[in-house]
C-alpha cells in the first residue's frame, strides 16, 4: 500500500463532503455580531464574571410583555419596580418608593419615591416616568391586551383605557413634583402593592421605550413580534445593564457602574442557554458555569458529595392532585375525602419529592396571608377512607382514570411519573383502581384544563407574591373544567375576599375560604416542593427568594 | 448535464410542494398548539383563542395554506410564535451551527470508517474483522445522548480537556462574520476563537458521527469483500500489479461507489438527525430549533425548517449523484 493511493481513496469521498460543503456555505449569513466585553476581569483574587444556566431563552426583554420565569430572572437584574420584596419572604418591601400611604378606601396610593436615583441611559428616575409607565400598561393596544404578551397588567388590572374598561383597576397617575407619584384605582385591591413587586410592573425608561419603539409589538399581522426595544434594548434602573443577547446561547449582563445602591462583586454576569437538564449538570460539574436552578431531586446527592453548593427556596408553591367532580363517583364528597385519607402524603415526599419539602395542607404555602391550622387535616387513615367509600356507596372502590404528563418538571412537580406511580399505589391500597393516563406536557395542559373527560390528574402552581388570591384565586374562582366543581357560595366568598379593603378583615376571610376549601375537597392538596439551586463551591452567598426575587449584586463571591 | 441538473430540481420543487401540504396538516395535528405553549399551563380558553386569531390559526386549513404560501413565494416564512423573530433569521443563526457540526461528525466517521472497513475486509475473518464489526455495532446501538454523557462525562468533567456545552466560548471576544465559527476564525485571524470553536465540535461531533461511522465502515467492508474477489482483480493480481496498483486502481475506486452513496445519505441525515445530540450539547443548530419548536409547537419554525432541511438533502444528493460520474466514467452524465 502507498500513502498516495490511500489518500487518494480517500479523496473521494472528501471530495463529496467538500463540494456539499461548498454548495451550502452560499447560505451563510452575514451578522453583525455584537461583542461578549472582556471576559472576567479580576476584583481583588475574584473572578467577577457570574455564569448562570438558564432553562431556555427570556421570552422578552420588555418585562411587561413577559410572564415566564426566565424573562424575570434577567429582568430582575435590569430593573427595579416601586415596590421589591423583604430579603428571603415574599412580603413587599419599598424598593424605587421608599414609602407609600393608603387613602380613600384603599382606592389612592401615594408614593414616595426615591430620589437621585437614574435610569441607565441618563435619564432621571422621578415620578413622571412612573406615570408614563403606569399609562403605558393601560394603553396597551391590540395584541398586547392578550394574555399571551402583556399576562400580568391583563390577568391583575383588567381593563385598558380602549376595552374592558369598567373593569380596569387602574384609574390615574399623577406626579406630584418629581419625588411624589398618586396613582388612583378604580376600586379598593389588597393585592395592589405585593403585585407591584412583579418585574412585569417594572420601572423601564421612557425615553428609551420611545426611543426603541417598545410599543410597536406586532408586523403587518396581528401575530406578536418584538420590538426593537424588548429585543436588545432595555433600559431601566437596576444593578445590571444589558450587554448581548445571542437568542438560543448567552444573554450578557455588565454592571452598571452608576447603580445608586450596593452595586455588589459581579461585574459581568452571563447567561447560558441549556434546555437540557443533564446538559446543566455537566456544565456546572465542568465547572463552565457558576450555577443552575431547579436541580433534579436525583442530583441533589451526586453534587453535594462533589463540594458544591446546593441552596433551597423556601417553597412558593403547591401540588394537588386534581379531581374533576363530574365524574360520577368523584362528584360524592365522602369519596372525595376517602381520597384525602387515602394519600399518606408524607411517605409520597419522602420517596419522590426533593429533601425539604413540605406537606401541604392547604392549597397556599404557610408564608402566605389567610394561611390557618384550623383546617380539616386528612391525617393519613386507610381505615376511615375505606369507611368513606362504603358510606358513599362503594364498599369495593370503583374504577377512574388518572391523568399526568410524562416530559416535564416542574418546580412544583419534580417528578410526575414517580409520583402517580406513588399515588395510584396508595389509592390502590383502599379500592381505588386507576387508569393511568400519561400525556405529552403540551397536550396535558390543555386537555386537564379543557373539558371534564378525566378523573384524577396532577397539576400545581407557582406564586407570584405574596396574596392568597394569586393562589387559591387561580383555582377555585369559578366553575372550571379542570375541576367540574361548582359552589357558589365559595365562588362568591372569593370574589368578595378579592374585593375586601381591610386587610385585617381580608386575611379572616381567606381563614373562612380555606377552612371551606377543606371540607369541599375539590382537589387534594399534595407538597410544597422545594426548588433547589446548585453552585460552584466559590459562590458562598446567594439570595435565594421564594418568588425569586433574586438580583446578583448580592451574590458573594470567593474566588 | 445542465438538463440532468434542471430535471432534478424541477423534480424537488415537486417535491417541495407535497411536503408542504403534508407538513402543513402534520404540524397542526401536533398537541396542544402554539397558543397553550405560550401561555403556560393557566391559559384561558379566551386567551387561547386571542393567540390563535392573531396568528390566523382560527382560519379554515386551506385558507391558512393558500395565505402561507402566498407569503413564501415572497420569502417570508413568518414569526417564530415562541422567540417572536423571522423564521428565516433564526435559521440563518441556526444553519451554519449544524452545517459545521454534520460536516465534522461526517469527516470523522470517513476518515476512520473507510480505512477500518478496508483493514477489516483485507483481514477477513480474523480478529481484525470481528473487532471492527464489533465496532460498528456499538455506534449504531448505542444511544447519542447516552453516549454524549459518557463523552462528556470523561472529556469535559473528569479530564476537562474539552467543553461540555455551547458553540463557543461566551467570554471570548470573538467576531463572526459568516457564523461559520471556524471560518470566522480564519477570516478575522482570530485563532484563539477559531481553534476554541473547534473543541466544542469535537464531543458532539463524535457523538453525531458515531452511526455513519459505523455504517461507513460495514458498507467499505462489504464492498471491498466483494470488489476484491471480482474477476478482474484476479486477473489483474496474476498479471503482476504491485499491490498498492491493485488497491488504489481495482479494490478502493470500485469500491467506493456504494460508499460515496452512504456517506450522501448519512451527510442528508445528519443535517436532520442532530436533534438529539445539539440538544444534549447546548449546541445552536438546526437540531436544537427544531427540538424546542416541537416543544412548543411552533408551526411557523417546524415547517419551514422541515422544508429546508428537505431542500438541503436533495441537494446534497445531488451533488453525490454528480460525483458518481467522477468516480465511475460509465455513469457519467453527458
């Protein structure tokens, strides 16, 4: 054999690949790519560049038109709203309002805000531009007053000055010289100042959203597109400005070196886009990134027997398990409540649920207003649930089917397989066959919420802040599919709970509702799962936040 | 020649034409839809139906078909209903990723493929054969994410040689011109980001390349089995050819011709069937868009791609078909 033979031989076939590649380099883009900045640079012996995974892309860079959590997690580090919350609680705490008074029933708010403080292009920070964000939300047009864009100002405020406007909660802003903003509702809302906290009602500057065109949201269709703004153009008043954002790998972060607050050790932060959740771990273990959030409860061990950091959220969700009461058997409350004392809901944590997770009583986390003891239990009894059946009229159970997604985690619902196979086990064990009924996540959602063919299935929910109506609120405000459950005093007692002014009388309401809600049994309540955070072993301090409220320049570094 | 090349693509743009109207139906026959993958899992039914009809998702099908259609021919393929952006952008982004990424996975499974299934026919039978068949097994059983987390596992997290995730390192200032990261490299001498880009398509690629490579190396076995025991090698051997003459002239380039035909098809295939493997490994191709437009049932990305990437195999096919005729005189097209 000659190597010029061989080589030749070889030839051949590299010749197809060549010219293949040849051929289709003339689709190449040309891309005006802008620059990461310097990669790293040294505070002392740290390292102040702050590498964090995240799940997918934000949908948006504009908060207001964003409701997902990886739009927020960026958003948080951009901008700051007038109201933030207390470190580590979900309770509202000043933040750009340093403080705020409550007039006229609750229907005015008069805030204080702080002063000195700028946007990142320059541009002051004072009352007008809070009212300038104020009016931006309630004239929203078009496709912006969908859910799918701007979800919060349409699920929170509800009206906009074009539609639905004798539902808007949002009346008027007026400044009141620079540092004193009076913004008036329509009707008293408790819920008014922790839902400020969100990053969707964040401070953004209005010379920049002019300047970029914020608004302009939709092309020649109605479909949503983004604006030149919420693409790479943010603007607001945060620790961190906006630097790049390559869709499907990074978004770069740089401190803003004129923050009026701590501005923190971080002076890069970088977020890397990993959909998959392995891949997330390997990169952390190859120590290519700082962190990740929502680690599988399987990995928990492996990486604290590696050294590194794992940090918990005090839970800000509930799993239940779902009952849908058109079912002819499920419609009984008695069996209801067997189902209740068929579920050993501590053993269910302890086998498939992440170390710290809470056993949920009712259907919000302790930390939330209207939380009570005085609630029915349904301490784990297979006797008395059995001795429901048979009072209900069926001594030998019966047969239904059980719903759950197979391709999915959720904070809330770690592991969904494991924990039907848990539950169906339990049910099992007092008569109760079921079905099992696994579905595609993109599909479950729909079907579950959409009509009353299922039994059982598993769903959950995530708080947003601190206000038991942003849970229980979501749930049970009316007739839904996904419970076939109808009660119109609950109905009523929510809707008028949500209306309540006094927050003293409010909060006794929500005890009533949940007492209510116990004795019902529309759904199950589970776990509150807790949501794990894995580190590099130099970042020593993090500030975990049940709502997430967590901005970077409070991360600690030690290298 | 030039009549083969415009009967060929006439034929593709017939093609082209089915497949949409098949993937224009399969795509909405997925679950769940674009409009409860945007809104998460609280969707009211009201919002639902707001999403739907601001994309026209409502309309009857044929409508929406005859509108879709209406708006490529012009070359406007839509909005990604989940990154709100141009389908035709994210696929430029997105192109150069895969096309670097399917031309390394295929080098590597040629240039190991070919030579191990030419050592393994001249060594017929013995340890050397059952070792490369053996090894050919293995790459087309073992699954690509398993075997992504092998590689990775020892590559990235044990040895930290290469990197576990991404196209590039995010830190490096680097310039692109083309998004092609290697030529980008080249272009603007920036070797240092060149030459990064290149460490980050090794384990993907090897993890990409591994069933070409072991159907490269099965098919070159068989092949050369057969072309070696043929008549005229025969004849050839007892008229004295040295045996360099006898492989280069009589085994490999008769040889060749079924593996010029694979390595097409499994070029075409890795163009689509890097799904996996990009989204194991972070990495930005075609693979990976598709991947998270089925998650989210992203109708406008999924069908154009689908399309593309159907564009692309046809040609890469008939590039092959062009390259036959340099291989093998008697199929030459005039």
């Amino acid at each position: 054999m000659t190597r010029k033979g061989m080589r030749r031989g070889l030839t051949v076939a590299a010749t197809t690949v060549a010219v293949s590649a040849l051929l289709l380099s003339g689709c190449a883009s040309k891309r005006d790519e802008g620059t990461g900045g310097s990669g790293g640079s040294a505070e002392g012996n740290v390292n102040s560049t702050f590498s964090f995974a995240a799940s997918s892309d934000p949908k948006s860079l504009d908060p207001a038109f964003a409701s997902d959590g990886e739009s927020f997690r960026v958003s948080r580090q951009i901008f700051e709203g007038l109201v933030g919350t207390k470190a580590g609680t979900a309770d509202p705490a000043p933040l750009l309002a340093e403080s705020w008074e409550e007039s006229s029933k609750g229907t005015v708010y008069d805030f204080k805000l702080k002063t000195g403080v700028k946007f990142q292009d320059g541009t002051a920070f004072d009352a007008k531009a809070v009212c300038a964000n104020f009016d931006r939300w309630y004239n929203f047009k078009g496709i912006q007053q969908s859910e799918g864009v701007g979800y919060y100002y349409k699920s929170l405020f509800q009206g906009y000055a074009d539609k639905d406007t004798d539902k808007a909660v949002y009346k008027s802003c007026e400044a009141a010289g620079d540092s004193e903003a009076k913004v008036t509702l329509t009707r008293p809302w408790v819920g008014f100042i922790p839902a400020l906290s969100l990053p969707a009602f964040a401070m953004q500057s209005p010379e920049a959203m002019k300047k970029y065109k914020a608004d302009e949201t939709s092309g020649s269709a109605d479909a949503p597109k983004l604006s030149q703004y919420a693409l790479g153009n943010p603007v607001g008043t945060g620790p961190f400005k906006f630097s790049e954002w390559k869709n499907g790998d990074h978004i770069t972060l740089e401190r803003n070196a004129d923050y009026w607050g701590d501005k923190g050790q971080i002076e890069k932060i970088i977020f890397r886009v990993i959909a998959d959740a392995p891949a997330r771990k390997q990169a952390l273990e190859a120590k290519e990134i700082d962190g990740y959030d929502l680690v599988g409860p399987a990995d928990l061990k492996v990486l604290k027997d590696a050294g590194f950091n794992l940090i918990n959220r005090d839970p800000f969700n509930v799993l239940y398990l779902g009952i849908n009461s058109k079912e002819k058997e499920l419609s009984n409350v008695k069996v209801r409540q067997a189902i209740s004392y068929a579920i050993d809901k501590d053993a269910l944590i302890k086998q498939v649920m992440p170390e710290g997770t809470k056993t949920a009583m009712e259907f919000i986390p302790s930390s939330v207003r209207g939380y009570t003891e005085n609630v029915e239990k349904y301490e784990y009894n297979v006797e008395k649930a059995k001795e429901l059946l048979k009072e209900a009229g069926y001594p030998d159970g019966f047969k239904t089917t059980f719903y759950y997604p197979t391709d999915v985690s959720r904070p809330y619902m770690p592991t969904p397989a494991d924990t039907f196979t848990n539950i169906s086990q339990q049910l099992d064990a007092v008569g109760i066959k079921v079905e099992a009924k696994p579905m595609k996540w993109t599909e479950y959602t729909s079907y579950v919420q959409g009509n009353d063919k299922h039994g059982l299935h598993m769903l959950g929910w995530t708080g947003d802040y601190n206000d038991p109506d942003n849970f229980v609120g979501v749930f049970f405000n009316g007739e839904k599919p996904e419970f076939g459950f109808d009660n119109a005093e609950l109905f009523k007692n929510l809707e008028d709970a949500r209306q309540m002014s006094d927050q003293g009388a409010q909060t006794k309401k929500y005890e009533e509702i949940m007492k209510q809600i116990s004795d019902l049994v529309p759904a199950v309540p589970l776990a509150h799962p807790v949501p794990t955070l894995a580190f590099n072993e130099r970042v020593t301090t993090y500030p975990a936040s049940p709502v997430q409220d967590e901005v970077y320049n409070q991360i600690k570094l030690s290298k | 020649m030039l009549k083969f090349i415009i009967k060929r693509l006439g034929l593709l743009l017939l093609t082209l034409f089915g497949l949409s109207i098949l993937l224009f139906l399969w795509v909405r026959a997925l679950p769940g839809g674009p409009a409860t993958a945007m809104l998460g899992e609280r969707a009211t039914p009201e919002a639902i139906a707001a999403i739907n009809k601001a994309y026209g998702f409502d309309r009857p099908i044929l409508e929406q078909y005859v509108t879709y259609m209406g708006k490529v021919i012009t070359g406007d393929f839509g909005n990604s209903t989940q990154s709100q952006r141009p389908v035709l952008t994210q696929f430029f982004n997105q192109f150069p990723a895969t096309a670097e990424l399917a031309l390394f996975a295929i080098l590597f499974a040629v240039l190991i493929g070919i030579p191990l299934g030419y050592w393994a026919a001249k060594n017929y039978g013995k340890w050397q054969d059952n070792f490369s068949v053996i090894l050919s097994l293995l790459g087309v059983v073992i699954p690509v994410f398993f075997l992504a987390f092998i590689l990775k596992w020892i590559f990235a997290v044990q040895l930290g040689w290469l990197p576990t995730s991404g196209r590039q390192d995010v830190g490096l200032d680097a310039t692109h011109y083309t998004n092609f990261f290697l030529l980008d490299g080249l272009i603007t001498a920036e070797f240092d980001a060149g030459w990064d880009a290149f460490k980050h398509l090794i384990l993907p690629g090897i993890a990409l390349g591994s069933i070409p490579l072991a159907i490269i190396t099965r098919i070159t076995r068989a092949a050369v089995l057969e072309v070696q025991g043929a008549d005229y090698v025969r004849t050839a051997k007892a008229k004295g050819m040295t045996p360099s003459i006898l492989r280069d002239r009589f085994i490999l380039r008769n040889a060749m011709l079924p593996v010029a035909t694979t390595v097409g098809l499994q070029l075409g295939l890795l163009f689509a069937g890097a799904v996996l493997t990009e989204t194991v490994f972070a990495y930005q191709g075609l693979g990976y868009g598709i991947a998270q437009a089925i998650t989210n049932a992203d109708y406008p990305v999924l069908q154009a791609y689908i399309m593309f990437i159907a564009v692309i195999y046809a040609l890469i096919n008939l590039v092959v078909d062009l390259l036959y005729g340099v291989i093998d005189p008697r199929v030459r097209v005039k």
